[in-house]
C-alpha cells in the first residue's frame, strides 16, 4: 500500500517533470518566429523588424501556461485512476477517485473554454492592430 507521503512524493516528481519539460520547449516557443521566408511578418505574428509583436508574445505566454494545466489534468486522471484500480474494493478510496476524476474533467471544460476565448480574443486583437 502506498502512504500519503509517496503520493506527495510521487506527484512533486511528476509536477517536476512537467516543469522541467515546458522549460525546455521554450526555445521551440522562441523560434516560431524565426522564419527566412516572412510567413510571421504575413501572419502579423512579427513586426517588420523581426521582433514578434506583443500579440504573439501574450498568445505564446498564455498557450504555455494552458499547456501546463492540461498537463496537471492528464496526472490527476493517471492519479485518480490509479487509486481506483488499487482500492481492493474499498469503497471510501472509489469514491474518491471518482470524484478525482469529476472535478478533473469540470477543470479540462473550463481549460477548454478559457483556451477558444483565450483564442478568439487574440486572433481578432491580432487581426484589429494589422
């Protein structure tokens, strides 16, 4: 049986991984606007100097951050799930993981929607300044 103190260990460890693995995918964030051929400067993702504009930089900002939260949800399923295929019938660790697994999907609806209008705010912000 695992105790409350390999769990935390074992979800900062994870959360750790997450981490470390959206710094690392920052540079790939920097270089979307590093293009010879001006596909961004066309897309008004750049101003004509190279420089990417605010826009650009908030949407990126703003997708990282969605990114990690979607990561958070994807643990807390594993997690969830996990308790569930180890409670050995016992219902008070059932119930937990269920309910687990309901406020991570009432939070994967609200990354989703806050994502399209996140979205739909950027583009059209993106769209006014051209």
């Amino acid at each position: 049986m695992i105790n409350k103190n390999t769990t935390y260990l074992l979800l900062t460890w994870l959360f750790s991984i997450a981490i470390v693995f959206c710094l690392l995918s920052t540079p790939v964030i920097a270089a979307v606007c590093s293009d010879d051929i001006g596909l961004c400067q066309a897309a008004g993702w750049v101003i004509p100097t190279g420089v990417p504009t605010p826009v650009a930089i908030l949407g990126a900002i703003i997708r990282l951050i969605l990114g990690i939260v979607g990561v958070i949800f994807f643990i807390m399923i594993l997690y969830a799930g996990y308790n569930w295929m180890t409670a050995a019938g016992n219902e008070e660790k059932i119930r937990s993981a269920k309910i687990i697994i309901a406020h991570a999907t009432i939070a994967l609806a609200i990354i989703l929607g806050s994502y399209v209008a996140v979205n739909f705010v950027l583009t059209n912000l993106q769209q006014s300044m051209r």
